[in-house]
C-alpha cells in the first residue's frame, strides 16, 4: 500500500464516509492534521509525504474511535469557539456555535463592557473566559457543578492566559436552594443552560446521547427546569439594571419569556441564523 499522506488522506475519507459520518473528507484532514501536529493546509503543501507507521496507527485509531460515534472534539482534544481553542474532554458538554451569540450580544449591547458577570455552568469555560479575552468582561465568576467542567475552565484560563484575578472558578449547585453565588450582585448573568426535554433523550444522535453528559442536556419534562430556577433568582443575583442572557431550545421562547416575565422589566428572543429562538435576553 502507498503510504503517501494523500493517499492514507483518501483511504481514511472513504473509511468515515462507508460508515456514514458526514463531512468525510473534511474530518478525515482533521484527524489527520491534527494528529500530526500540522494544519490542514499543511497537508496539501506535503501530499507526498510518507507517513511512518506511528502516524498511520494513530490515523487508524481515531478513525475507529469517529465511526463509533465518539465527537470529533473529544478525539482531538480541543475545540474552537468564537476564535480561540479550548481544550475538550468527555465528561464536559461541546459548545456549539450558535452559543456564540451570547458573546455578539454582550458585545453588541453594551460596547463598553460589563463590570461583574456570572457564567451559570461553565462548562469548558468558552463563554466566560470568551468574554475576559476579548474585553468585554472585567471580572468573570465561572460555576458548575461538575468537577471535570471547573478543572477544564481552569486549565483553558490558563492557556488564554486569563490573569487569575479576572476569574473566579467555582464548584458548586447553583440551583440549589437560596444559593447566591459569590460576588453577587452582578451586572450580567450568561448561561448555556440544560434545555431539552426528558422525552428527547433517546431521539438525540448517537454521538451525542451515548458520549456528552446527560445532566447538561436534560432539563425536565419541558425542557425548561433551569431556566425556571434561574428565573426565580435572578432578582438576588442582578444589580437593578442587570442583564440575564440564556441560551434556549428552538421553540422555546414563548415558554422562557412567560418564566424570564416574572423578575423582568423588559425582554426579548434572539433567533439564530436558522430562524430558530436561540437568546433569551432580560434585563432587570
């Protein structure tokens, strides 16, 4: 067999593609790439550079671990949000794209930055640590309740060179009752909360349901239990004039501004780039 890295390149895409895994030949550069130490440009300026059987070994591995379900961050070890790469492990919720709207509206709606902003189940830590590296943030109290979500927010502070003074990182249920996270009250709340429904779970895509943490996906038999709780809150948490912005499920808006209208003076739903509700925004 040829061990041209274009030709192992092709012979991986095939792989992935006879399993259906979408987006074969793109995900096959990226394992390879990545695995490799290279970018994927990087690939094509070096297609005839052959592979030493430890790299192919690991192609093979990682192919093998993608056609099993497993996401494409965990194999990796990292993604990429909102321009800059965190570190990812099982155990931790993948952010999507579409939580970068948080990020935009932040920045949007007040260009001058917050002062004291609360991330409700951090998780990887993107949207906090997104909101100190760019400015927009003074002060970030970051909180989950998964030790595995706290140690990866503090290794990923790290590695955006977030000044330790800018962070505070917490373990802890911030649903439970009466609890007031430290540093309240705060200017801004943002969360990528839990919001699907119980009944969903089996219907979810394989790779998600058998490998992202089911407590960071599940809330409740209409999807809105976190959203619920932090609702009832939010008043103790915000400065008066604060603002809370909450990451939805597609139809949930209608459901969210009802909760969100106990505390709130004013509100509104954001839809994403689909036309799906995506952001619910409340201002205190």
């Amino acid at each position: 067999m040829n061990d041209r890295l274009i030709d192992i390149l092709k012979l991986g895409t095939e792989y992935l593609q006879k399993h259906g895994v979408e987006s074969s030949r793109l995900e096959a550069e990226i394992l390879l790439s990545d695995g490799m130490g290279k970018s994927r440009l990087d690939l094509y300026l070096d297609f005839d550079h052959p592979l030493d059987e430890k790299e192919k070994d690991l192609f093979r591995k990682r192919l093998k671990r993608r056609v099993m379900g497993e996401p494409l961050q965990y194999i990796t070890g990292h993604t990429d949000f909102y321009g800059y790469r965190f570190v990812m492990r099982p155990g931790v919720l993948i952010a999507r794209p579409e939580t970068e709207m948080i990020i935009e509206l932040s920045k949007k709606i007040k260009p001058d930055g917050f002062g004291n902003v609360l991330d409700v189940g951090c998780g990887s830590g993107v949207i906090g640590l997104t909101l100190l590296a760019k400015g927009i943030a003074e002060k970030v109290t970051a909180i989950d309740v998964s030790k595995e979500a706290v140690d990866l927010t503090m290794e990923n502070a790290i590695r955006l060179k977030v000044d330790s003074k800018e962070l505070t990182v917490i373990q802890a249920d911030v649903f439970a009752k009466k609890y007031l996270p430290p540093g309240a009250p705060f200017d801004l709340v943002v969360s990528n909360p839990p919001y699907i429904r119980n009944s969903e779970w089996h219907s979810l895509p394989p790779h998600i349901r058998e490998h992202e943490p089911q407590e960071a996906l599940l809330s409740g038999d209409d999807g809105l239990n976190a959203h619920r709780a932090l609702a009832s809150v939010m008043k103790e948490w915000l400065k008066p004039g604060g603002m809370f912005l909450g990451e939805i499920g597609a139809e949930q808006g209608e459901q969210a501004q009802e909760l969100h209208n106990i505390w709130a003076a004013s509100l509104l739903i954001h839809k994403d780039l689909a036309g799906y509700d995506r952001i619910i925004e409340a201002i205190y």
